[in-house]
C-alpha cells in the first residue's frame, strides 16, 4: 500500500466559520463569536470544525464541500438597529446573498454566499448568524451595541449546533 492511500481526510460534518476582521471594530465580531462558541464545544469530537477567516470568505468556498451544516459568523447588515441579531436559513440565505445592499466588507457573508450559491456549493442546510455592526473603526474593541447582541447571537449558533449534534447521533434507519 502507497502513502498516499494509506492518508485519509477527515471533513467535520459541521463547519463554523467566522468573518471578519478583529481589528476594525464591530467588523470583528465573527472571530470574538467563535471564540466564545469554541470554548462551549470542547469536546465536540470531530464533529464540529471551528474556522476563522477574516475576510478571505472566497479563499475557502472548498471548506464547503461534504458537510452537512454549515453557519457563518458576521457582521450582517440587516436594516435593524446595531446589535440587532438575525438569523437567516433557507431561501433568506439565498435572498441575502444576491441583495446588493448587504455587503459590509469585502470577503463578508454576503460575497461568500452568493458565490457559493453561484457556483451550487451552498450544503443544504446552511445558516448566516450575525449582528448589526455600528462603528467599523480601527481597533480591537467592539462597540458598546454589539457587546450587548453577542449573547444572544451565541445562544442562536449554540441552538442551530446542537441540533445538527443530536442530528448526527441519531441512528440512521436501513
């Protein structure tokens, strides 16, 4: 047997995957959501992979390919307040991804999906949770609205996690 067959590649079922950039302001959102949901899923076994990319969203279209759920971390300009938290699955997905009113950022969720969509990459189950950004200045620190909405936006990704976990731990009938 070659070394080459004798590797194996292993592709979480679950992928979570933040954008943003963490040093301009609440663009940096993503990464500071996925920290936080990295350190609840410790021991998620392989089947969840954590995933930050800044704003290199289309660098990584090929991380979509063989899993079963997929939610991206955002910045997501929706036409609520700032620290307002939406969720979006389904046909929103869709429908965001070719709004062109949506992009924060170059690399965001919103160019992301709708070259995703395009190219007929989107996983069937696909979810975008974000929180309305309000100061994309330099630096570390988020603003005082999107503090305040990352709770929320956790307890939202850990809901949709969770249940694609006990999703892949039921038994599959013959």
């Amino acid at each position: 047997m070659s070394q080459s067959s004798a590797a194996c590649h292993y592709t979480a079922p679950i992928l979570v995957l933040a954008l943003g950039e963490p040093t301009c302001g609440d663009e940096g959102l993503g990464p500071t959501l996925l920290k936080e949901l990295q350190s609840r899923y410790r021991y998620a076994g392989g089947f969840v992979e954590f995933l930050e990319c800044g704003t290199r969203g289309l660098d990584l279209l090929g991380s979509l390919i063989g899993r079963q759920a997929v939610v991206v971390l955002d910045a997501l300009a929706s036409g609520k307040e700032p620290g307002a938290v939406s969720v979006l699955e389904g046909s929103e997905v869709l429908r965001y991804a070719t709004d062109s009113s949506a992009a924060v950022h170059p690399g965001d969720a919103h160019e992301f999906l709708s070259t995703a969509a395009f190219l007929g990459d989107l996983p069937d189950h696909f979810y975008v949770v974000g929180v309305r950004p309000g100061d994309l200045h330099q630096g570390a620190a988020l603003s005082k609205a999107v503090r305040k909405g990352l709770p929320v936006a956790a307890i939202q990704a850990q809901e949709i996690i969770d249940h694609w976990l006990v999703e892949l731990a039921e038994p599959v009938e013959a």
